[in-house]
C-alpha cells in the first residue's frame, strides 16, 4: 500500500518585520516584552508569520504545556491560520496529531510534546468556553472581532510562568477596545507593536497589490489598505460616482441570467430590485419603490406578490429563468412567494461584509446602475455611517434611506461574493 506523502512546503524570502515576528522572543531588545501585536493592511504577511512563531517559541521553550488558539469561529481559524501552518510545520520535521472531536493539536518535535486548544471568540458567551483551564501562551487572529471579555478571559488563564500573548488584526474605528486597551497601552502591557503593509509581504506582487488598492474605497482603503484606525463616518458609499456608474442599458442585450433582492418592509419601503447579466456586467435595469409611511396605505403581502407578477411583465421575466433573494426575516412574505410559485432564496445579511464586498465590485466596474434606479441613487447620497455608534468603538449605519441600499447588498452577496483561497507562501531563513 503506497503511504502518501506531504509535498514540501514552498517558502520564499521573509520581509524584515516578519523576521522580527520570528525572533522577537529571542531578542535581547525585546525578549523581556510579554505580547506582541501585529496590526496594518491586509495580505501583508500577518497571519501566516505570526501563528509560525507562536509555536517556535512554545516548542522551543516549554514541554507537555497547553496553550491556546483562537479566531473568530474555529471554522475560520482552521481555513484561515491552521491549513497553511500545518503545511509548514510539517515541513520543517513537527510532528502533529489534529484531534478534531476535542478541537486540539498535539504537537511534537525534539523530543518536546504540547497542546493546543482552539477556540472561537465570536461574541460574549465565548468567554466560558477558556473558562477553567490552565494554558503558558495563547495566539489570537483577527483579535479585533472578538469581544473583550473573551480576550479578557483567555489571558487570565495563562498563569504558567514565562507566557506570552500573541495578537494579529486588522484595524477598525478610533475607539473600538482593542485600539484603547492594548494598542494604545503598549507600555502597560509589556506589549510590542508591528504595523505591517502589504509592501512587508515578499510574497505579493506589485500587480497583485495594485488590485488590491483599486478594490477599495473610503474607510474601508484607510483600513484595510493604509491599515489606519479610523472612524466610519459621513456616506457609506462614498465611492459612488454617477458619471461612471450610472448607464444606460446596453441595447438589445440578450440577458444572460436574472436576480431581484427584495427588501421587505411593512410600514417601511418594499424594493424590488432588478440584476440582469450581459457580458461580464451586471446592470440594475428595474427598480420597484413603494412606501407605506410615505403614502398612508400600507399593502399586503398579496398585493406585494401582485405588485412583483406586473414587474416580471413589464421587465420580461418569466419564473424560471428569475431569482428572487430575500430577506430571511420576511418570513411570511416568503411564504405568500412561493405559494405564487416564484423562486425563493434566503439574502446573507451580513451588513458590513456586504458593503465592503459592494464597494469592490463597483469599483470594479460588475455593478452598473441604470437610469431607472431613481431611489437607489437618493439613497447612494443619504445612506450614513451612525456617528453615534462609532463613538462606542461599534460600525453601524444609520437605519434610514437604506431599502434599496439593502436589496443591492442582497444580490451582490448572494450572487457575486465567493471567499477566495488562501495561496500562502514563505522563505526560511534557519528556523
């Protein structure tokens, strides 16, 4: 029976803060600090890097400890931290046992053996989960989408003498938490800060970090790309340019495929919102607005299905080469659909994930508006960022001028975003 065999893991050359990621721990400078934090853009070289030194540094000096690991979910840090780590180690001689039923990794090499315990740290009640347990380092990804008491509980576990924190993010508002509390209490902390740029990754090319500085816009450029701890605040879409954005549509397309994202509302606004495919692009060519506040009658969901059976006419739609994305919330709604015998599907409402991925494909130049889209241009100008709520560290908009906004989020969402593989590659230099 032939054994398969793990192919090499492919390194390239380490830029000289990633070096620095590697060997902080062992520098005399910086041997004494107890955390190191890893902030800046994104694909600079971050992750990959810093979960690589977190268990050198275990390995090396310590045998039959626990530790732990965390991201937002363990979904995310096993597609995201523990596949390209895995490679690595296994690489360079570690031998690993993934005990998954537990959410553990059994790690050995030179004759030292410890464990690592994975976690994820999504919301308030993930704090129970370290709870009890006994750790000497723990290593945090994506640390600024974890609510405080989860970090807080999870460094109050490691008690054993000589431990350290490791901490990689991207940046979000002025006064979420984790700026106040570690960023800006390095001294307090003991803690050392690296910012990192995409140029700090070898491994990108300028082709590849050209696209990334096209793809984003406004807060999400200075976040992301600049890797800068700013508010949200002012428009959402201040990337929206009506000169270019806005189109008339092409004439006599033969359209490729067909979506409608529905935002559904009783006393708030109904909006249907027509996508229609044609070499590449994909053009809003039909808009539905009706708001019960704004005209004193409110409909039904009957006559709402009604409403959407004379838009299919007047757009040329038929059921089954047509879509609908809704909501999943408009339950009864959905039903009264269905019923009618339409298409149903249910709309990822993840809000800023949606605006962010939005803003990339109109930069991008896929989504193009059309002349009809009279509400949804209103809206591009008094769609906002809540002022109030990025005081308190939190990125929310304001829940106004929002249905088309909305049904738009919908379809991108569901139709246009797809998560990327990750293609991870490093160089050693004697570790």
């Amino acid at each position: 029976m032939r054994m398969k065999t793990r192919s090499k893991f492919e390194f390239t050359p380490f830029s000289r803060k990633q070096l620095q990621v590697l060997s902080w721990w062992a520098n005399p400078d910086t041997q004494d600090r107890e955390a190191i934090i890893c902030d800046g853009s994104v694909r600079a070289g971050k992750t990959v890097v810093m979960s690589l030194s977190f268990i050198i540094w275990s390995m090396i000096n310590f045998n039959g400890q626990q530790f732990g690991m965390a991201g937002k979910t363990i979904g995310s840090f096993r597609r995201n931290v523990l596949r390209p780590l895995r490679n690595m180690l296994e690489s360079e001689g570690y031998a690993i046992h993934d005990s998954r039923s537990d959410n553990m990794l059994t790690i050995s090499k030179n004759g030292h053996t410890n464990y690592y315990y994975i976690f994820g740290g999504k919301d308030e009640a993930s704090q129970d989960l370290v709870q009890g347990v006994t750790l000497a380092g723990f290593f945090f990804d994506e640390a600024a989408l974890m609510p405080q008491s989860f970090v807080n509980q999870a460094t109050a576990r490691c008690s054993v003498d000589g431990s350290k924190f490791w901490f990689n993010c991207n940046p979000e508002g002025p006064y979420h938490w984790f700026k106040l509390e570690w960023i800006d209490q390095l001294e307090r902390h003991k803690a050392i800060r690296i910012h990192f740029m995409m140029e700090d990754n070898p491994s990108l090319t300028q082709s590849t970090i050209d696209r990334y500085n096209r793809m984003y816009s406004g807060v999400f450029y200075k976040r992301f790309i600049m890797g800068l701890w700013v508010l949200a605040d002012g428009v959402v879409y201040d990337n929206f340019d009506p000169d270019t954005m806005v189109v008339d549509p092409p004439r006599d397309a033969v359209w490729e495929e067909n979506w409608i994202g529905i935002d559904y509302g009783t006393q708030n606004a109904t909006t249907y919102k027509l996508w229609s495919l044609y070499k590449g692009i994909w053009y809003n060519r039909g808009e539905y607005y009706y708001s019960g506040r704004e005209t004193g009658k409110q409909k039904t969901d009957e006559q709402y299905v009604d409403d959407l059976e004379d838009f299919y006419f007047d757009n040329g739609l038929t059921r089954s080469d047509t879509t609908l994305i809704v909501d999943p919330s408009a339950a009864s709604f959905k039903r009264s659909l269905k019923n009618r015998g339409f298409k149903v599907v249910n709309a990822n409402n993840d809000v800023l994930t949606g605006i962010r991925f939005m803003m990339t494909q109109m930069n991008a130049g896929i989504m193009k508006w059309t002349p009809v889209s009279v509400h949804t241009i209103k809206e591009f100008n008094s769609y906002v960022w809540d002022e109030k709520a990025a005081e308190h560290g939190i990125d929310a908009v304001v829940k106004e001028h929002d249905h088309c906004m909305d049904a738009d989020r919908y379809f991108a969402m569901k139709r246009l975003y797809k998560k990327k593989k990750k293609h991870v590659r490093l160089i050693k230099e004697g570790f």
